[in-house]
C-alpha cells in the first residue's frame, strides 16, 4: 500500500466519525427538542378580544381570551384596569360555554382612555401562565 492511501483512508475514517457523530447529536438534540416541546406545553394565548393594542370607538362588552388548551375557571384570574391600575370590575372571569379554552370577564361600561387586561392561568401541565396587554377606548 502506498502512503497517499493510507493517508486517504485515515482522512476517510475520520470523516465517517464526524459524519456518524453528527447523526448522533442530531438525534440527541430531536429527543431534547421534542421532550422539551412536552415540558413547555403551557397554555398559550391565541387569540384575545379586545385585541393587544386595539383602538376601540366603543366600550367592549367583555374581555374574552382564547387559549391552545382547556382552562380550569377555578385557577384562572382576568381582569381589566384603568390608567390608574384600578380594577374595573370584581367580577370574576368564567369559562364560556361554548369553548372550553376560552374565558371570557363582564365589564362595565368604560369611557375612553387605556386599558390593561391582566390574565394568569394554569397549564394542564401545572405552569402558571401569566400577562398583561392593552387596549385603548376612544373618547366619543
Ligand atoms: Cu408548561
């Protein structure tokens, strides 16, 4: 055998290590990524009304969030405040009959300024999901 070849067939062993290695942690970072989709499988807001940063020409009805899972009416809190961080009702947020992923909270009539809609629910998983956003009513 000539040396060229032993050197070919070095450099080819090493690209098969590297080739098999990367394989490897390719598999290991699909089971971490899809192990760590199942751990992070918290509610999320999908959609929400009066939307985030919304101009409304008239006071809402309600606040109604949407979610990606069903949520627990008992370990959910909304609320809705004023510029001044006061709360606007003491109602408490119920769970809409048609949809269990949705809550929905009954508001007073609001005169125009900035609202903050403040929300935590718990994840069928046990994650406590919690935020806030805003929304503007126009003065009329
Ligand atoms: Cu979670």
């Amino acid at each position: 055998m000539k040396r060229e070849s032993f050197v070919e067939l070095f450099i080819e062993k090493i690209v098969t290590k590297v080739k098999i290695s990367s394989f490897v942690m390719g598999l290991i970072s699909l089971v971490l990524l899809s192990s760590s989709n199942v751990v992070f499988a918290h509610a999320a807001l999908t959609k929400a009304e009066p939307a985030r940063r919304a101009v409304l020409t008239a006071s809402p009805k309600q606040v109604r969030l949407w979610f990606n899972e069903e949520i627990e009416a008992d370990y959910a809190s909304l609320s809705l405040h004023d510029a001044n961080g006061k709360a606007l009702t003491e109602k408490k947020p119920l769970v809409h009959p048609d949809d269990a992923k949705s809550i929905y909270l009954e508001l007073p009539e609001l005169i125009g300024g900035q609202y903050t809609v403040k929300f935590r629910v718990l994840s069928v998983d046990g994650h406590v999901v919690d935020s806030e956003y805003k929304f503007t009513v126009k003065n009329k």
